[in-house]
C-alpha cells in the first residue's frame, strides 16, 4: 500500500484509493492516467492511496474490489469506483463527478 498527497498543508478534499494488481500494464496505466487527469481536473489538495492486491488482498475484499485496476472515491460522499486503465477521461470525470471541474 502506498500513499501520496498534495498540498499536504491543507486537508484534502478528495480521497482516492486505487487498487492494481502490481506492475502488471494495465496496472502501469491506470496510475499513469490518473496522474494525468489530477493535473488537468483536479486543482485542489486530494489524497490517494495505491492498494496493491498482490499484497493487500484483505483491503480489496473489505472493499468488495474483484477486479483491477479499479478506482475508488472514497470522499466527497457517495464513494464511486471506476474500473479499467482510466484511459477514457472525459467518462472517469463524468463518473467521478469532476467534469466542469476545470
């Protein structure tokens, strides 16, 4: 499991957790994307977590996650999760409730 955040000063105001299952590519690009749709959407401090499945099984079960790579938000309420590589923005703002967000 891995952590990062920005703006570490204020508190974050979006809570992600995405589930991958290693290095596997499919894994690789829905960080990749993910990273790119923060910098283009999201211009306020959020936080995500990075939950490898190879290692953390329990967390993807308690989360009822059976597939990777997925993408939770967990905050603002109601928690979403999204799944596959996070290639098609336009559809995981739409989802995440970030579109107009700009």
């Amino acid at each position: 499991m891995d952590t990062s955040s920005e703006g570490k000063t204020k508190a974050a105001v979006f809570v992600f957790r995405l589930f991958v299952a290693g290095n596997e590519p499919h894994s690789k690009r829905a960080k990749d994307n993910f990273r790119k749709l923060c910098e283009q959407r999201i211009k306020i401090p959020y936080e995500l977590e990075i939950v490898d499945v190879f290692d953390s099984f329990e967390i993807a079960l308690e989360n009822n996650i059976f597939l990777t790579p997925a993408l939770m938000m967990v905050s603002p309420a109601p928690a979403v999760t999204v799944f596959g590589d996070l290639s098609d923005t336009e559809e995981v703002s739409k989802a995440l409730r970030l579109a107009g967000d700009e």
